[in-house]
C-alpha cells in the first residue's frame, strides 16, 4: 500500500466510522509495530472498533473494494500483548489493524453457574475485577502473560493455565463473531432457540451438527466478537505443593512422580509445573553476567544462586483444589507417592509457609531479604492457582537487561519496552526417555547461540506435556536478533524429527514451516476460499 493508496483508503474509513477510530501517523502506529521478536514492523492504518457493528461495517466496505486499487485485508487483535508471538503484528505487512481492545463488555450469564460472555478485550486484570465487584467467587483462566492479556484470545489460541480448566479453549460454550463477508455465524443450537435467552447455546459446548467452533481457532477464517465460558468455582479447600530434587540424575524420579500425581488424583490436581535449575534461578536472581548477551551462566555461577537461594534440580509446582476433606486426603496422596523418592516436601498449609507467612512482616525490612523475596514469589505463584492474575512471570522477559524493566509497580510491558523473546513450545510423549532426551537437547543447542535453557514442562495431563522454553536475548543487539532466530529454528528442526511439535507457532514459523501442498493445509485452503473467496482476513496465518 503507497502512500496515496493510504490516503484515499483512510478518507473512506474515516468516511464510514468516526475520524478518530482511525489511525495513520507514525506517533498513532508507533506502538503497533512494537514486539519482542525483534522485527520491523508498521501498520499502514489501524481502525479502532467501538462497537461490534463497526466490524461488520469494516468488512462490507472490505469486500467493495476487493479487487480495485484500494483493497485491503484486515487483521484484528484483541490486545495485541501475545508476547513472543507476533504482539499486534499482522502476517501481511499491508493488512489494516483492526484493534478491538475496546470491546471490553463482560455479561453475566449465570452466577451460580459461572457462565459468562466475553469480547475481545477482556483482559485478565479485567474479568478478575468483575468478579470481586459482583461478589463472585470463581477463579480467571489466568496465564503467565499477565494481567492485561485477553481472555477470549487466549482461548482462540488454544492456551492453557494451572487452574482446574486448563485447557481454555475447553472452557469455552459458544461462540459469536463475522464471516468475511459480514455474515454472522453462531452455532445451530443458538439459531434453533426460541426462547431468546441462548441458555443451552451458552452452557453445550458442541451443539447440534457438524462442529464449527474450531474453526475460529488458530485460524483466519473469521472474526471472533464473542465468547461464553464456564469458569471454576473458587474452591473451599486448597494447597499448592513443591516438591524439590537435589540432583540433576533424579529427573526420572519427578517425571514419574509427576505420571502418578496426574494419573491418581485427575479431578482434584490441576496441571503440574516441572521446572529446572536454571528456570528458578531466573525468577529468584539477577543475571550474573549482567549486560552480557551472548553467554550463558556458567555451572558455578548457577550453583552460587542456587545455595544462596536454595534452588533445586529439578521443582514440581501443583495444586490441589476441592473440598477440604478432599484436599486432605489428596495431600496424603502426594505425600504416600513422595515415599523414597528424597524429594523435599513443601506445602502452602504447611507449618513452614504459615510461620514465614506471619513472622516475616513483623521483622525489620532489611531482615532475611532473599527469604522475604522467596516467600512473595511463592505467595505470588498461589494467587496465580487460585485464579487472580498478576505479574510474577513478566519479569522473565527483562532477565538479559534488567535496565528495560519499569519501575515497581508500574506494569510491565515487554513489546513495549524493548525485550527480546520468542517461544519454543512443543508437545513432547508423556515419556521419562523422551523427556530426558528433551532436557539434553535444550541444553545443548541454546548455548551454542548463547541462549540460556531454561526448562519448563508444563504437564496438562497424564498423557500430554507440552514445553515452554523462553528465548531471551537483546532485541536491539543484531547479532543477539540473529543468534535468537537461529537457536529457535535449530530447535524446532530438530525437535520435529523426534516427533515434538510445537502447539503453536509465531508469524515467521506458520510462513516457514506449514506446506501448502499437504492434505491437511488444502483443506484449510479450501475452507478459506469458500470462506473468504478474497482472502480480506490475516492472510497468511495459519493458512500457507
């Protein structure tokens, strides 16, 4: 798109919309562009939709255009804070930003029931403040991305957290948005209802029919304004368990610890959290190589964190929700499996939390500083399990430079603020030798770029684990850009020939790594086409 293009086109919208939903100077843009992979990027114009009426308004006028020297494509985002994934970028560097942050409206569908409806813009921070005005005592599907992230997006991009619904896409009832042409799409039950109230559409998930709700999932093929999902009572009983590994040999041990954990007592555990030394170390220390981009920490400089920390091997991070006498015996569970394994126990309704919990505040504030840091974290990671969102895992993102990092207290904003991140996360055979093979893997391609590996397997279920390895490195460093980019491809290409495939991929990987010519991707080409015949929608994603 030139810039005449860009004139004649913003009149037009400015035309159909109000003059101020529409975006073009470079000031306006400037924080669009914004993202951690490290990329150049700017939106020829971004339209900011108010009401959901304005999407469909977007979309007629897209389809009059198609073909003329005005056409466009459109690519909406909820916040546009998918950290590591693309942020507010589009897949085609000439698609309108459509910014649908300011569809923010929670509805209550039923208290008792936990059903609610979302728009796009959502965020965490928000639906947890919805809650406590209401009086509402359910749990926000909350993720390590933070407090301003979307919920409804999210759970298009089929993300999951540690609370009891793990799988948020699972979570979600129906579904409400636009075809490429403006039409509306719902599900058949919802069309079928006669009683205008949706209640059955809102609380069934697969309704009657083919099921198309997936359909709008990690995908271009329409443009989601909202969704229903059912979310997790607060529970009467809880108790968050750490179980520590001293050495790096006991993998095995937690991996099958964590097999049995999920296995026994499914229902009651919610995902488990096996992370590594290194990981730890990030969250509990400052980089001892400061500024230095391009190296790792070396094993005595891990070890010194880890004694002054107290830092394990390897750490098992779960929970257990229910009923109290539920999460009793379940503890007892933990503990019986714990049995000669060497682990060391910790419990959030344990004597040694309690007592910290109520000595630490009284003592002076320069006191046993590590211990208090130590203490918020864990406090912290709590209030992530029961469903409240905050920070805790943001400052990840900062550990190469600690320099971009806010000040405490205000929000952190990695896109925003310079970091350099990108995200390997594959799903990998619930498997100790498979897993261990993993772990080595990591360990030996990160530092070749000098990458630290950092490792974290999320384990969703007994039979699925997925990995999340956090790709830090200085985003306005070329060479650290490159080395990031390279340690991400290497790892991905190796990792598919051992059957580990990512759940997700960014921009650069959808464009690179999805075949057009597959089965699979034909079809989705022909879904598009039939769909979308002028392709208006994010062109380009997932859809080779």
């Amino acid at each position: 798109m030139n810039d005449e293009q860009k004139s004649a086109l913003s009149k037009q919208l400015m035309a159909l919309l109000q003059p101020e939903q529409v975006l073009v100077s470079p000031e306006d843009l400037k924080r669009y562009g914004q993202n951690c992979e490290a990329i150049r990027y700017q939106a020829p114009i971004v339209v900011c939709a108010r009401q959901v009426s304005d999407i469909k308004a977007l979309l007629q006028l897209a389809n009059q255009l198609a073909g003329s020297e005005l056409h466009f494509s459109i690519h909406p985002i909820s916040t546009g804070n998918n950290w590591g994934y693309g942020s507010s970028r589009a897949p085609n560097q000439s698609s309108v930003l459509l910014d649908l942050s300011a569809l923010n409206q929670i509805r209550l569908i039923d208290a008792q029931l936990g059903l609610i409806e979302v728009e796009p813009g959502v965020t965490q921070q928000q639906l947890w403040e919805f809650l406590q005005a209401g009086q509402l005592d359910f749990m926000v599907p909350v993720t390590g991305a933070g407090p301003s992230c979307s919920i409804l997006a999210n759970a298009l991009e089929r993300g999951y957290g540690i609370t009891p619904y793990t799988d948020h896409f699972g979570a979600v009832a129906s579904i409400r948005g636009f075809l490429a042409d403006g039409t509306p799409f719902r599900s058949a039950i919802a069309e079928l209802d006669q009683s205008g109230e949706d209640r059955i559409d809102h609380s069934y998930k697969y309704g009657v029919g083919p099921y198309l709700d997936g359909l709008w999932t990690q995908s271009n093929l329409g443009i989601v304004t909202s969704l229903s999902l059912r979310l997790k009572a607060r529970p009467k009983g809880f108790c968050a368990f750490y179980l520590q590994f001293k050495q790096d040999t006991d993998f095995a041990k937690a991996q099958q610890l964590v097999f049995k954990l999920l296995q026994r007592l499914e229902g009651v555990v919610g995902s488990i959290n096996l992370m590594d030394q290194r990981r730890l170390a990030a969250m509990m220390a400052p980089n001892p190589n400061g500024p230095a981009q391009h190296q790792v920490m070396s094993q005595q400089q891990l070890q010194t964190i880890a004694k002054n920390f107290q830092i394990p091997a390897w750490t098992v991070v779960g929970s257990l929700y229910g009923e109290p006498q539920v999460v009793a015996a379940a503890q007892a569970v933990v503990k019986q499996l714990c049995k000669g394994l060497g682990c060391k126990i910790i419990l959030s309704n344990g004597p040694l939390i309690r007592i910290a919990s109520r000595l630490l505040p009284h003592l002076p504030a320069s006191w046993l500083a590590k211990e208090r840091g130590m203490l918020a974290s864990m406090q912290a990671g709590i209030e992530i399990m029961l469903g409240k969102p905050n920070q805790v895992a943001l400052p990840l993102p900062y550990w190469r430079n600690a320099s971009l990092q806010p000040a405490p207290g205000n929000p952190l904003n990695p896109a925003r603020d310079g970091c350099g991140l990108l995200w390997y996360a594959p799903l990998i055979p619930m498997e100790t030798k498979a897993m261990w093979h993993f772990v080595e893997t990591v360990r030996r391609i990160c530092p070749q770029y000098g990458i630290e590996p950092m490792i974290t397997f999320t384990n969703l279920r007994h039979d699925c684990v997925d990995s999340t390895i956090p790709i830090i490195f200085d985003a306005s460093n070329s060479t650290a850009c490159e080395q990031a980019q390279a340690c991400l491809t290497a790892l991905v290409a190796y990792g598919l020939e051992q059957g580990w495939v990512p759940y997700r991929l960014n921009l650069e990987q959808q464009q690179r790594l999805l075949q057009k010519d597959s089965a699979f991707w034909q079809l989705v080409a022909r879904l598009k086409t039939a769909l979308d015949p002028h392709h208006l929608l994010s062109p380009g994603r997932y859809n080779p």
